[in-house]
C-alpha cells in the first residue's frame, strides 16, 4: 500500500509527463498547451501496452533532505537516461550528479510545470513535514 506522500508524487510525474507527451511530441510551447488544453484538444498515441507506463520516464522526489544555497529542493531522475539532478522549486539546477543532461525543452516545459501553484504549495508542505529542523 502506498502512503501519501509517494501517491502525491506519482500523480505529479503523471502530470508532468502528459504535460511532455502534449508538448514536446508536439513540438508546441507551454503556452500554446495552455490555450489547448482550454479547448479541451488532446494529442494522444495509441499503442498496445502490457501496463500503463510513463512515455519520459522522470521520477521526482522529496526527501528528508538538507537546504541547497539556503534553498528547498527536489530530485529529478530518469535512471535509463542516467540523468540525476538536484533543483530548487522553480526548476533551477542546484545539483547535477548524472552523466548526461536534461533535455533543454523538458528543462524548459518543468519551469513553467512548477509556476503551478498547486505543485509547489504541496511540495511545501511535505519538504516542511520532513524536515522541521530546518
């Protein structure tokens, strides 16, 4: 059974990975998805699949962690693209411990991901609930 915490987390990686299907496989700005997605207009592919699975493959996660530059943070990986990274709320790089580098447009599309106020306000409360000390 999972707990709260990994199941908020699992539906952000949905989010952000829909978010990805829609614009980068359509080569589209965030912007451009905004005003799609008020017209209710979807872009999918059908494929047979054993199990649903993310098509990006990005896992985020919120550890009982220490402050970057004073700064909360979060992990960012995809272990098949060996990318590992440390960024701030507002998708700033603070830490980069992969041997390859993001996508310049996933980079691009998690900053305006993360201007959602829902995400951060969430991940707030659970970086504060794990780390009170701080």
């Amino acid at each position: 059974m999972k707990n709260k915490r990994a199941e908020g987390l699992e539906k952000v990686e949905l989010m952000f990975d829909t978010l990805l299907i829609q614009t980068v496989k359509r080569d589209i700005t965030y912007e451009e998805f905004v005003e799609i997605n008020a017209r209710e207009e979807f872009y999918g592919e059908f494929e047979q699949l054993n199990s649903w699975k993310r098509q990006f493959g990005y896992k985020f996660n919120i550890y009982n962690d220490h402050l970057i530059d004073g700064k909360k943070h979060f992990h960012l990986d995809h272990k098949e693209k060996n990318i590992h990274l440390k960024l701030d709320f507002e998708g700033n790089i603070l830490e980069d411990k992969g041997k390859n580098r993001i996508d310049k447009k996933v980079h691009k599309v998690l900053k305006k991901f993360l201007l959602q106020p829902n995400i951060i306000e969430e991940w707030n409360v659970l970086y504060d609930k794990h780390n009170k000390e701080e």
